[in-house]
C-alpha cells in the first residue's frame, strides 16, 4: 500500500511539474515576444533619428541684433542648410538647449535629416543668457561653430521693448531698466565670457556686429521676398555682403554673390518713452561693458559712442 502511494506522489509530482514547465514555457516565449517587440520599435526609432545629425554651428544670440537676417542669408547659401523648424511663438528659432531639452538628442537631430552632405545649423538667441544652455549646449556638440550677433545695446534695449508692446501696451523704456529681462542681454563680454568661454574656445566663436558700418534705411513698410515683416533696407555700403562673407570664411564655405537687398527691422511704435535723459542713462549703465567688449574685440566701435 505504501508504495502505490509513493508511486502516485511521484506521478501526480511529475504532473505538476509539467503543468509548472509548460507556464513557464509559455510565459517565457511571452517574455521573449515582447524583447522582440521591443528591439524592432528600438531598430525602427534609429532608422528614423539616423536620417539627422548634429548641427555644425549654432546662431546663440543675441536677440534684437538681426539675427533673422543672418539666419535666413545663410538658409540661401548652396552649401548651408538651416533647419526650417520653427518653435511655437518664435522666429525660426528652435530651443532645443532651453526649453524642447527634455525632447532628447536624438529629436534635436531630426531636425536636420534633410541636410543632404551640407552644413547645417540653427539659430536660437536665448541661449547665450544662460551657462546652463552653454553647458548642455557643449555636451552635445563640443566641436561646434557659435555665432554672436551684436549691435549698440541701447538700440537693442529699445527694440526688445518695442517688440514687448505687443503684449504689454503700456511698456516704456524707462520701466525695464532695473530688469536684467530687458538690460542683461545687452552686457555682450559678460555674457561672452562667462557663459560661452566657460565651455568653448574662442577659436570656435565668430561676433558678427551688425551695426560697425552705415548703411542706409529705405522707409518702405512691408513684406519682404523672404516673408519677413518690416522695414526694407537698401545697402547700398554693402555692409551685410561684408558680414556674410566674414560668417561664411569662418564656416569654410565659399563666397556667394547675392543681393542682400534687404535687412530686418521691426515696425517701431511711437511711444516707446524714450528721451535723450533716458538714453543717456543707459549709455552710461552700458559704458563700462562695452569698454570691456573693445578689448576683447580688439577695436572699438565708434558707431556705439
């Protein structure tokens, strides 16, 4: 009797077992499924992101200093191409480095898949104001090419206030000059030096200065060919065609003959609030900054006196 026992055990434990393996089985043939599932959606993501790269350079600042302009005169260079990703509420600017960073590289590549062999860059002014920006920037793309735009920061300071009334009526200039918003942006070597040098060589920055020479402003209100709303500039100095050849020579691509027969400038309104007090004012808050621009450019800038 006792064996028939152990002889049953032993069969209803061979049964279990069975049981056990053959959901063991299943389950990990599931388990298997959903790896593979997994790895093909991985594959299928790669295949997407690998249609894009990095950019070679990148357009960082400042804002209010024409750097639409530049933006789209490189967009027409054969040999460039220029992301034509627009982030809600800007101006063909992309800020990947600030506000879309939690979207991942691999989305920030994207942006440029349809590169086709040339360089490739962006522009998004806002990332020259913080180390921060500087510092993803740079982990991201150590070897990259920056471009500064600049221009007199007291015009700079009045054309931020004026693209600001749009949302805020009342604005004046004397409102914001306890802002660092509105004044910050204009301490160039500041920003330069502390949030750009901290990571790149100087060797990997090109400062464009937008207003170095004279040229002439023709009040034709209206759109330009390029869809650009403002004021048409005719150059009769050549002035933009020296500073493009300056940025191309710097991203060791060859000189283009064009007619920049244009150059942005927003519609101005009339009561911005500025006096000759006021701009005074902030000559003097800009002086010393500026001061420390020249030496570090090398030459001053007379038109900013």
């Amino acid at each position: 009797m006792g064996t028939q026992r152990k002889k049953l055990r032993k069969v209803e434990n061979d049964i279990l077992f069975m049981i056990f393996f053959s959901k063991f089985t299943v389950i990990n043939e599931m388990i298997q499924n959903i790896k593979n599932i997994a790895n093909e959606l991985k594959l299928d993501r790669i295949k997407f992101f690998n249609k894009g790269k990095l950019p070679d350079f990148v357009i960082i600042g400042v804002q209010k200093c024409g750097t639409t302009t530049l933006e789209r005169n490189l967009s027409k260079h054969p040999e460039i191409y220029m992301t034509e990703y627009c982030h809600p509420g800007s101006s063909r600017e992309v800020h990947f480095f600030d506000t879309n960073y939690k979207k991942g590289v691999d989305w920030y590549k994207s942006l440029f898949k349809d590169s086709n062999g040339r360089i490739c860059g962006e522009k998004t002014p806002k990332y020259i104001t913080n180390k921060l920006y500087m510092e993803r920037l740079y982990s991201t793309i150590p070897d990259a090419k920056l471009i500064i735009s600049l221009r007199d920061p007291v015009k700079r300071l009045i054309s931020q206030v004026n693209m600001r009334k749009k949302r805020f009526p009342d604005l004046k200039l004397e409102d914001v000059l306890n802002d660092d918003e509105y004044m910050g942006r204009g301490f160039y070597y500041s920003q330069i030096k502390n949030n750009v040098l901290s990571f790149y060589k100087k060797e990997q920055v090109h400062i464009v200065i937008i207003d170095k020479n004279e040229f002439t402003i023709m009040r034709n209100q209206g759109t330009t060919q390029e869809g650009l709303q403002g004021l048409s500039i005719e150059d009769k100095t050549h002035h933009t065609k020296t500073i493009m050849n300056e940025v191309y020579k710097f991203l060791k691509v060859p000189e283009i003959d064009l007619n920049y027969g244009y150059y942005y400038v927003g519609e101005y309104q009339s009561d911005l609030g500025v006096t000759e007090e006021l701009l005074d004012k902030v000559k003097k808050i800009y002086k010393i900054e500026n001061e420390k621009l020249f030496d570090f450019l090398g030459y001053r800038i007379d038109a900013w006196l």
